[in-house]
C-alpha cells in the first residue's frame, strides 16, 4: 500500500492497513482518517531517524 494521503484523498490512495504501522509528519490526525492501522505523527528529524534505524525511534 502507499498511506499518507489516503484520507484526505477519499480512499483514492492507500490507507494505512489493520497490522501496520505508519509515521507521518503532517501536522494532524483523526482516528480511523488514514485507515485502520496505527498512525504515528512525528517531526521530520524522528521520521529520518526511524527510516535509518528501521523501527519507530528519537531523533537524538
């Protein structure tokens, strides 16, 4: 799948699936918004830090 823009897109991109896990650097989010799965809203510096590292982590 491709998540991010899904919901405000009206389902006409991915949604984040049940089971997975999806970090975003927008600036909000509403439960179910961008799809069943867990949404994590981050800043830039923890979703580059996480990309590297591979799992969900600080940017220190």
């Amino acid at each position: 799948s491709n998540p991010g823009c899904g919901g405000c897109a009206e389902g006409m991109a991915g949604l984040v699936g049940e089971g997975e896990v999806e970090l975003s650097t927008t600036n909000r989010n509403f439960p179910g918004k961008q799809g069943p799965g867990k949404v994590y809203l981050v800043s830039a510096a923890t979703a580059a830090a996480s990309a590297v590292k591979g799992y969900l982590t600080g940017a220190w």
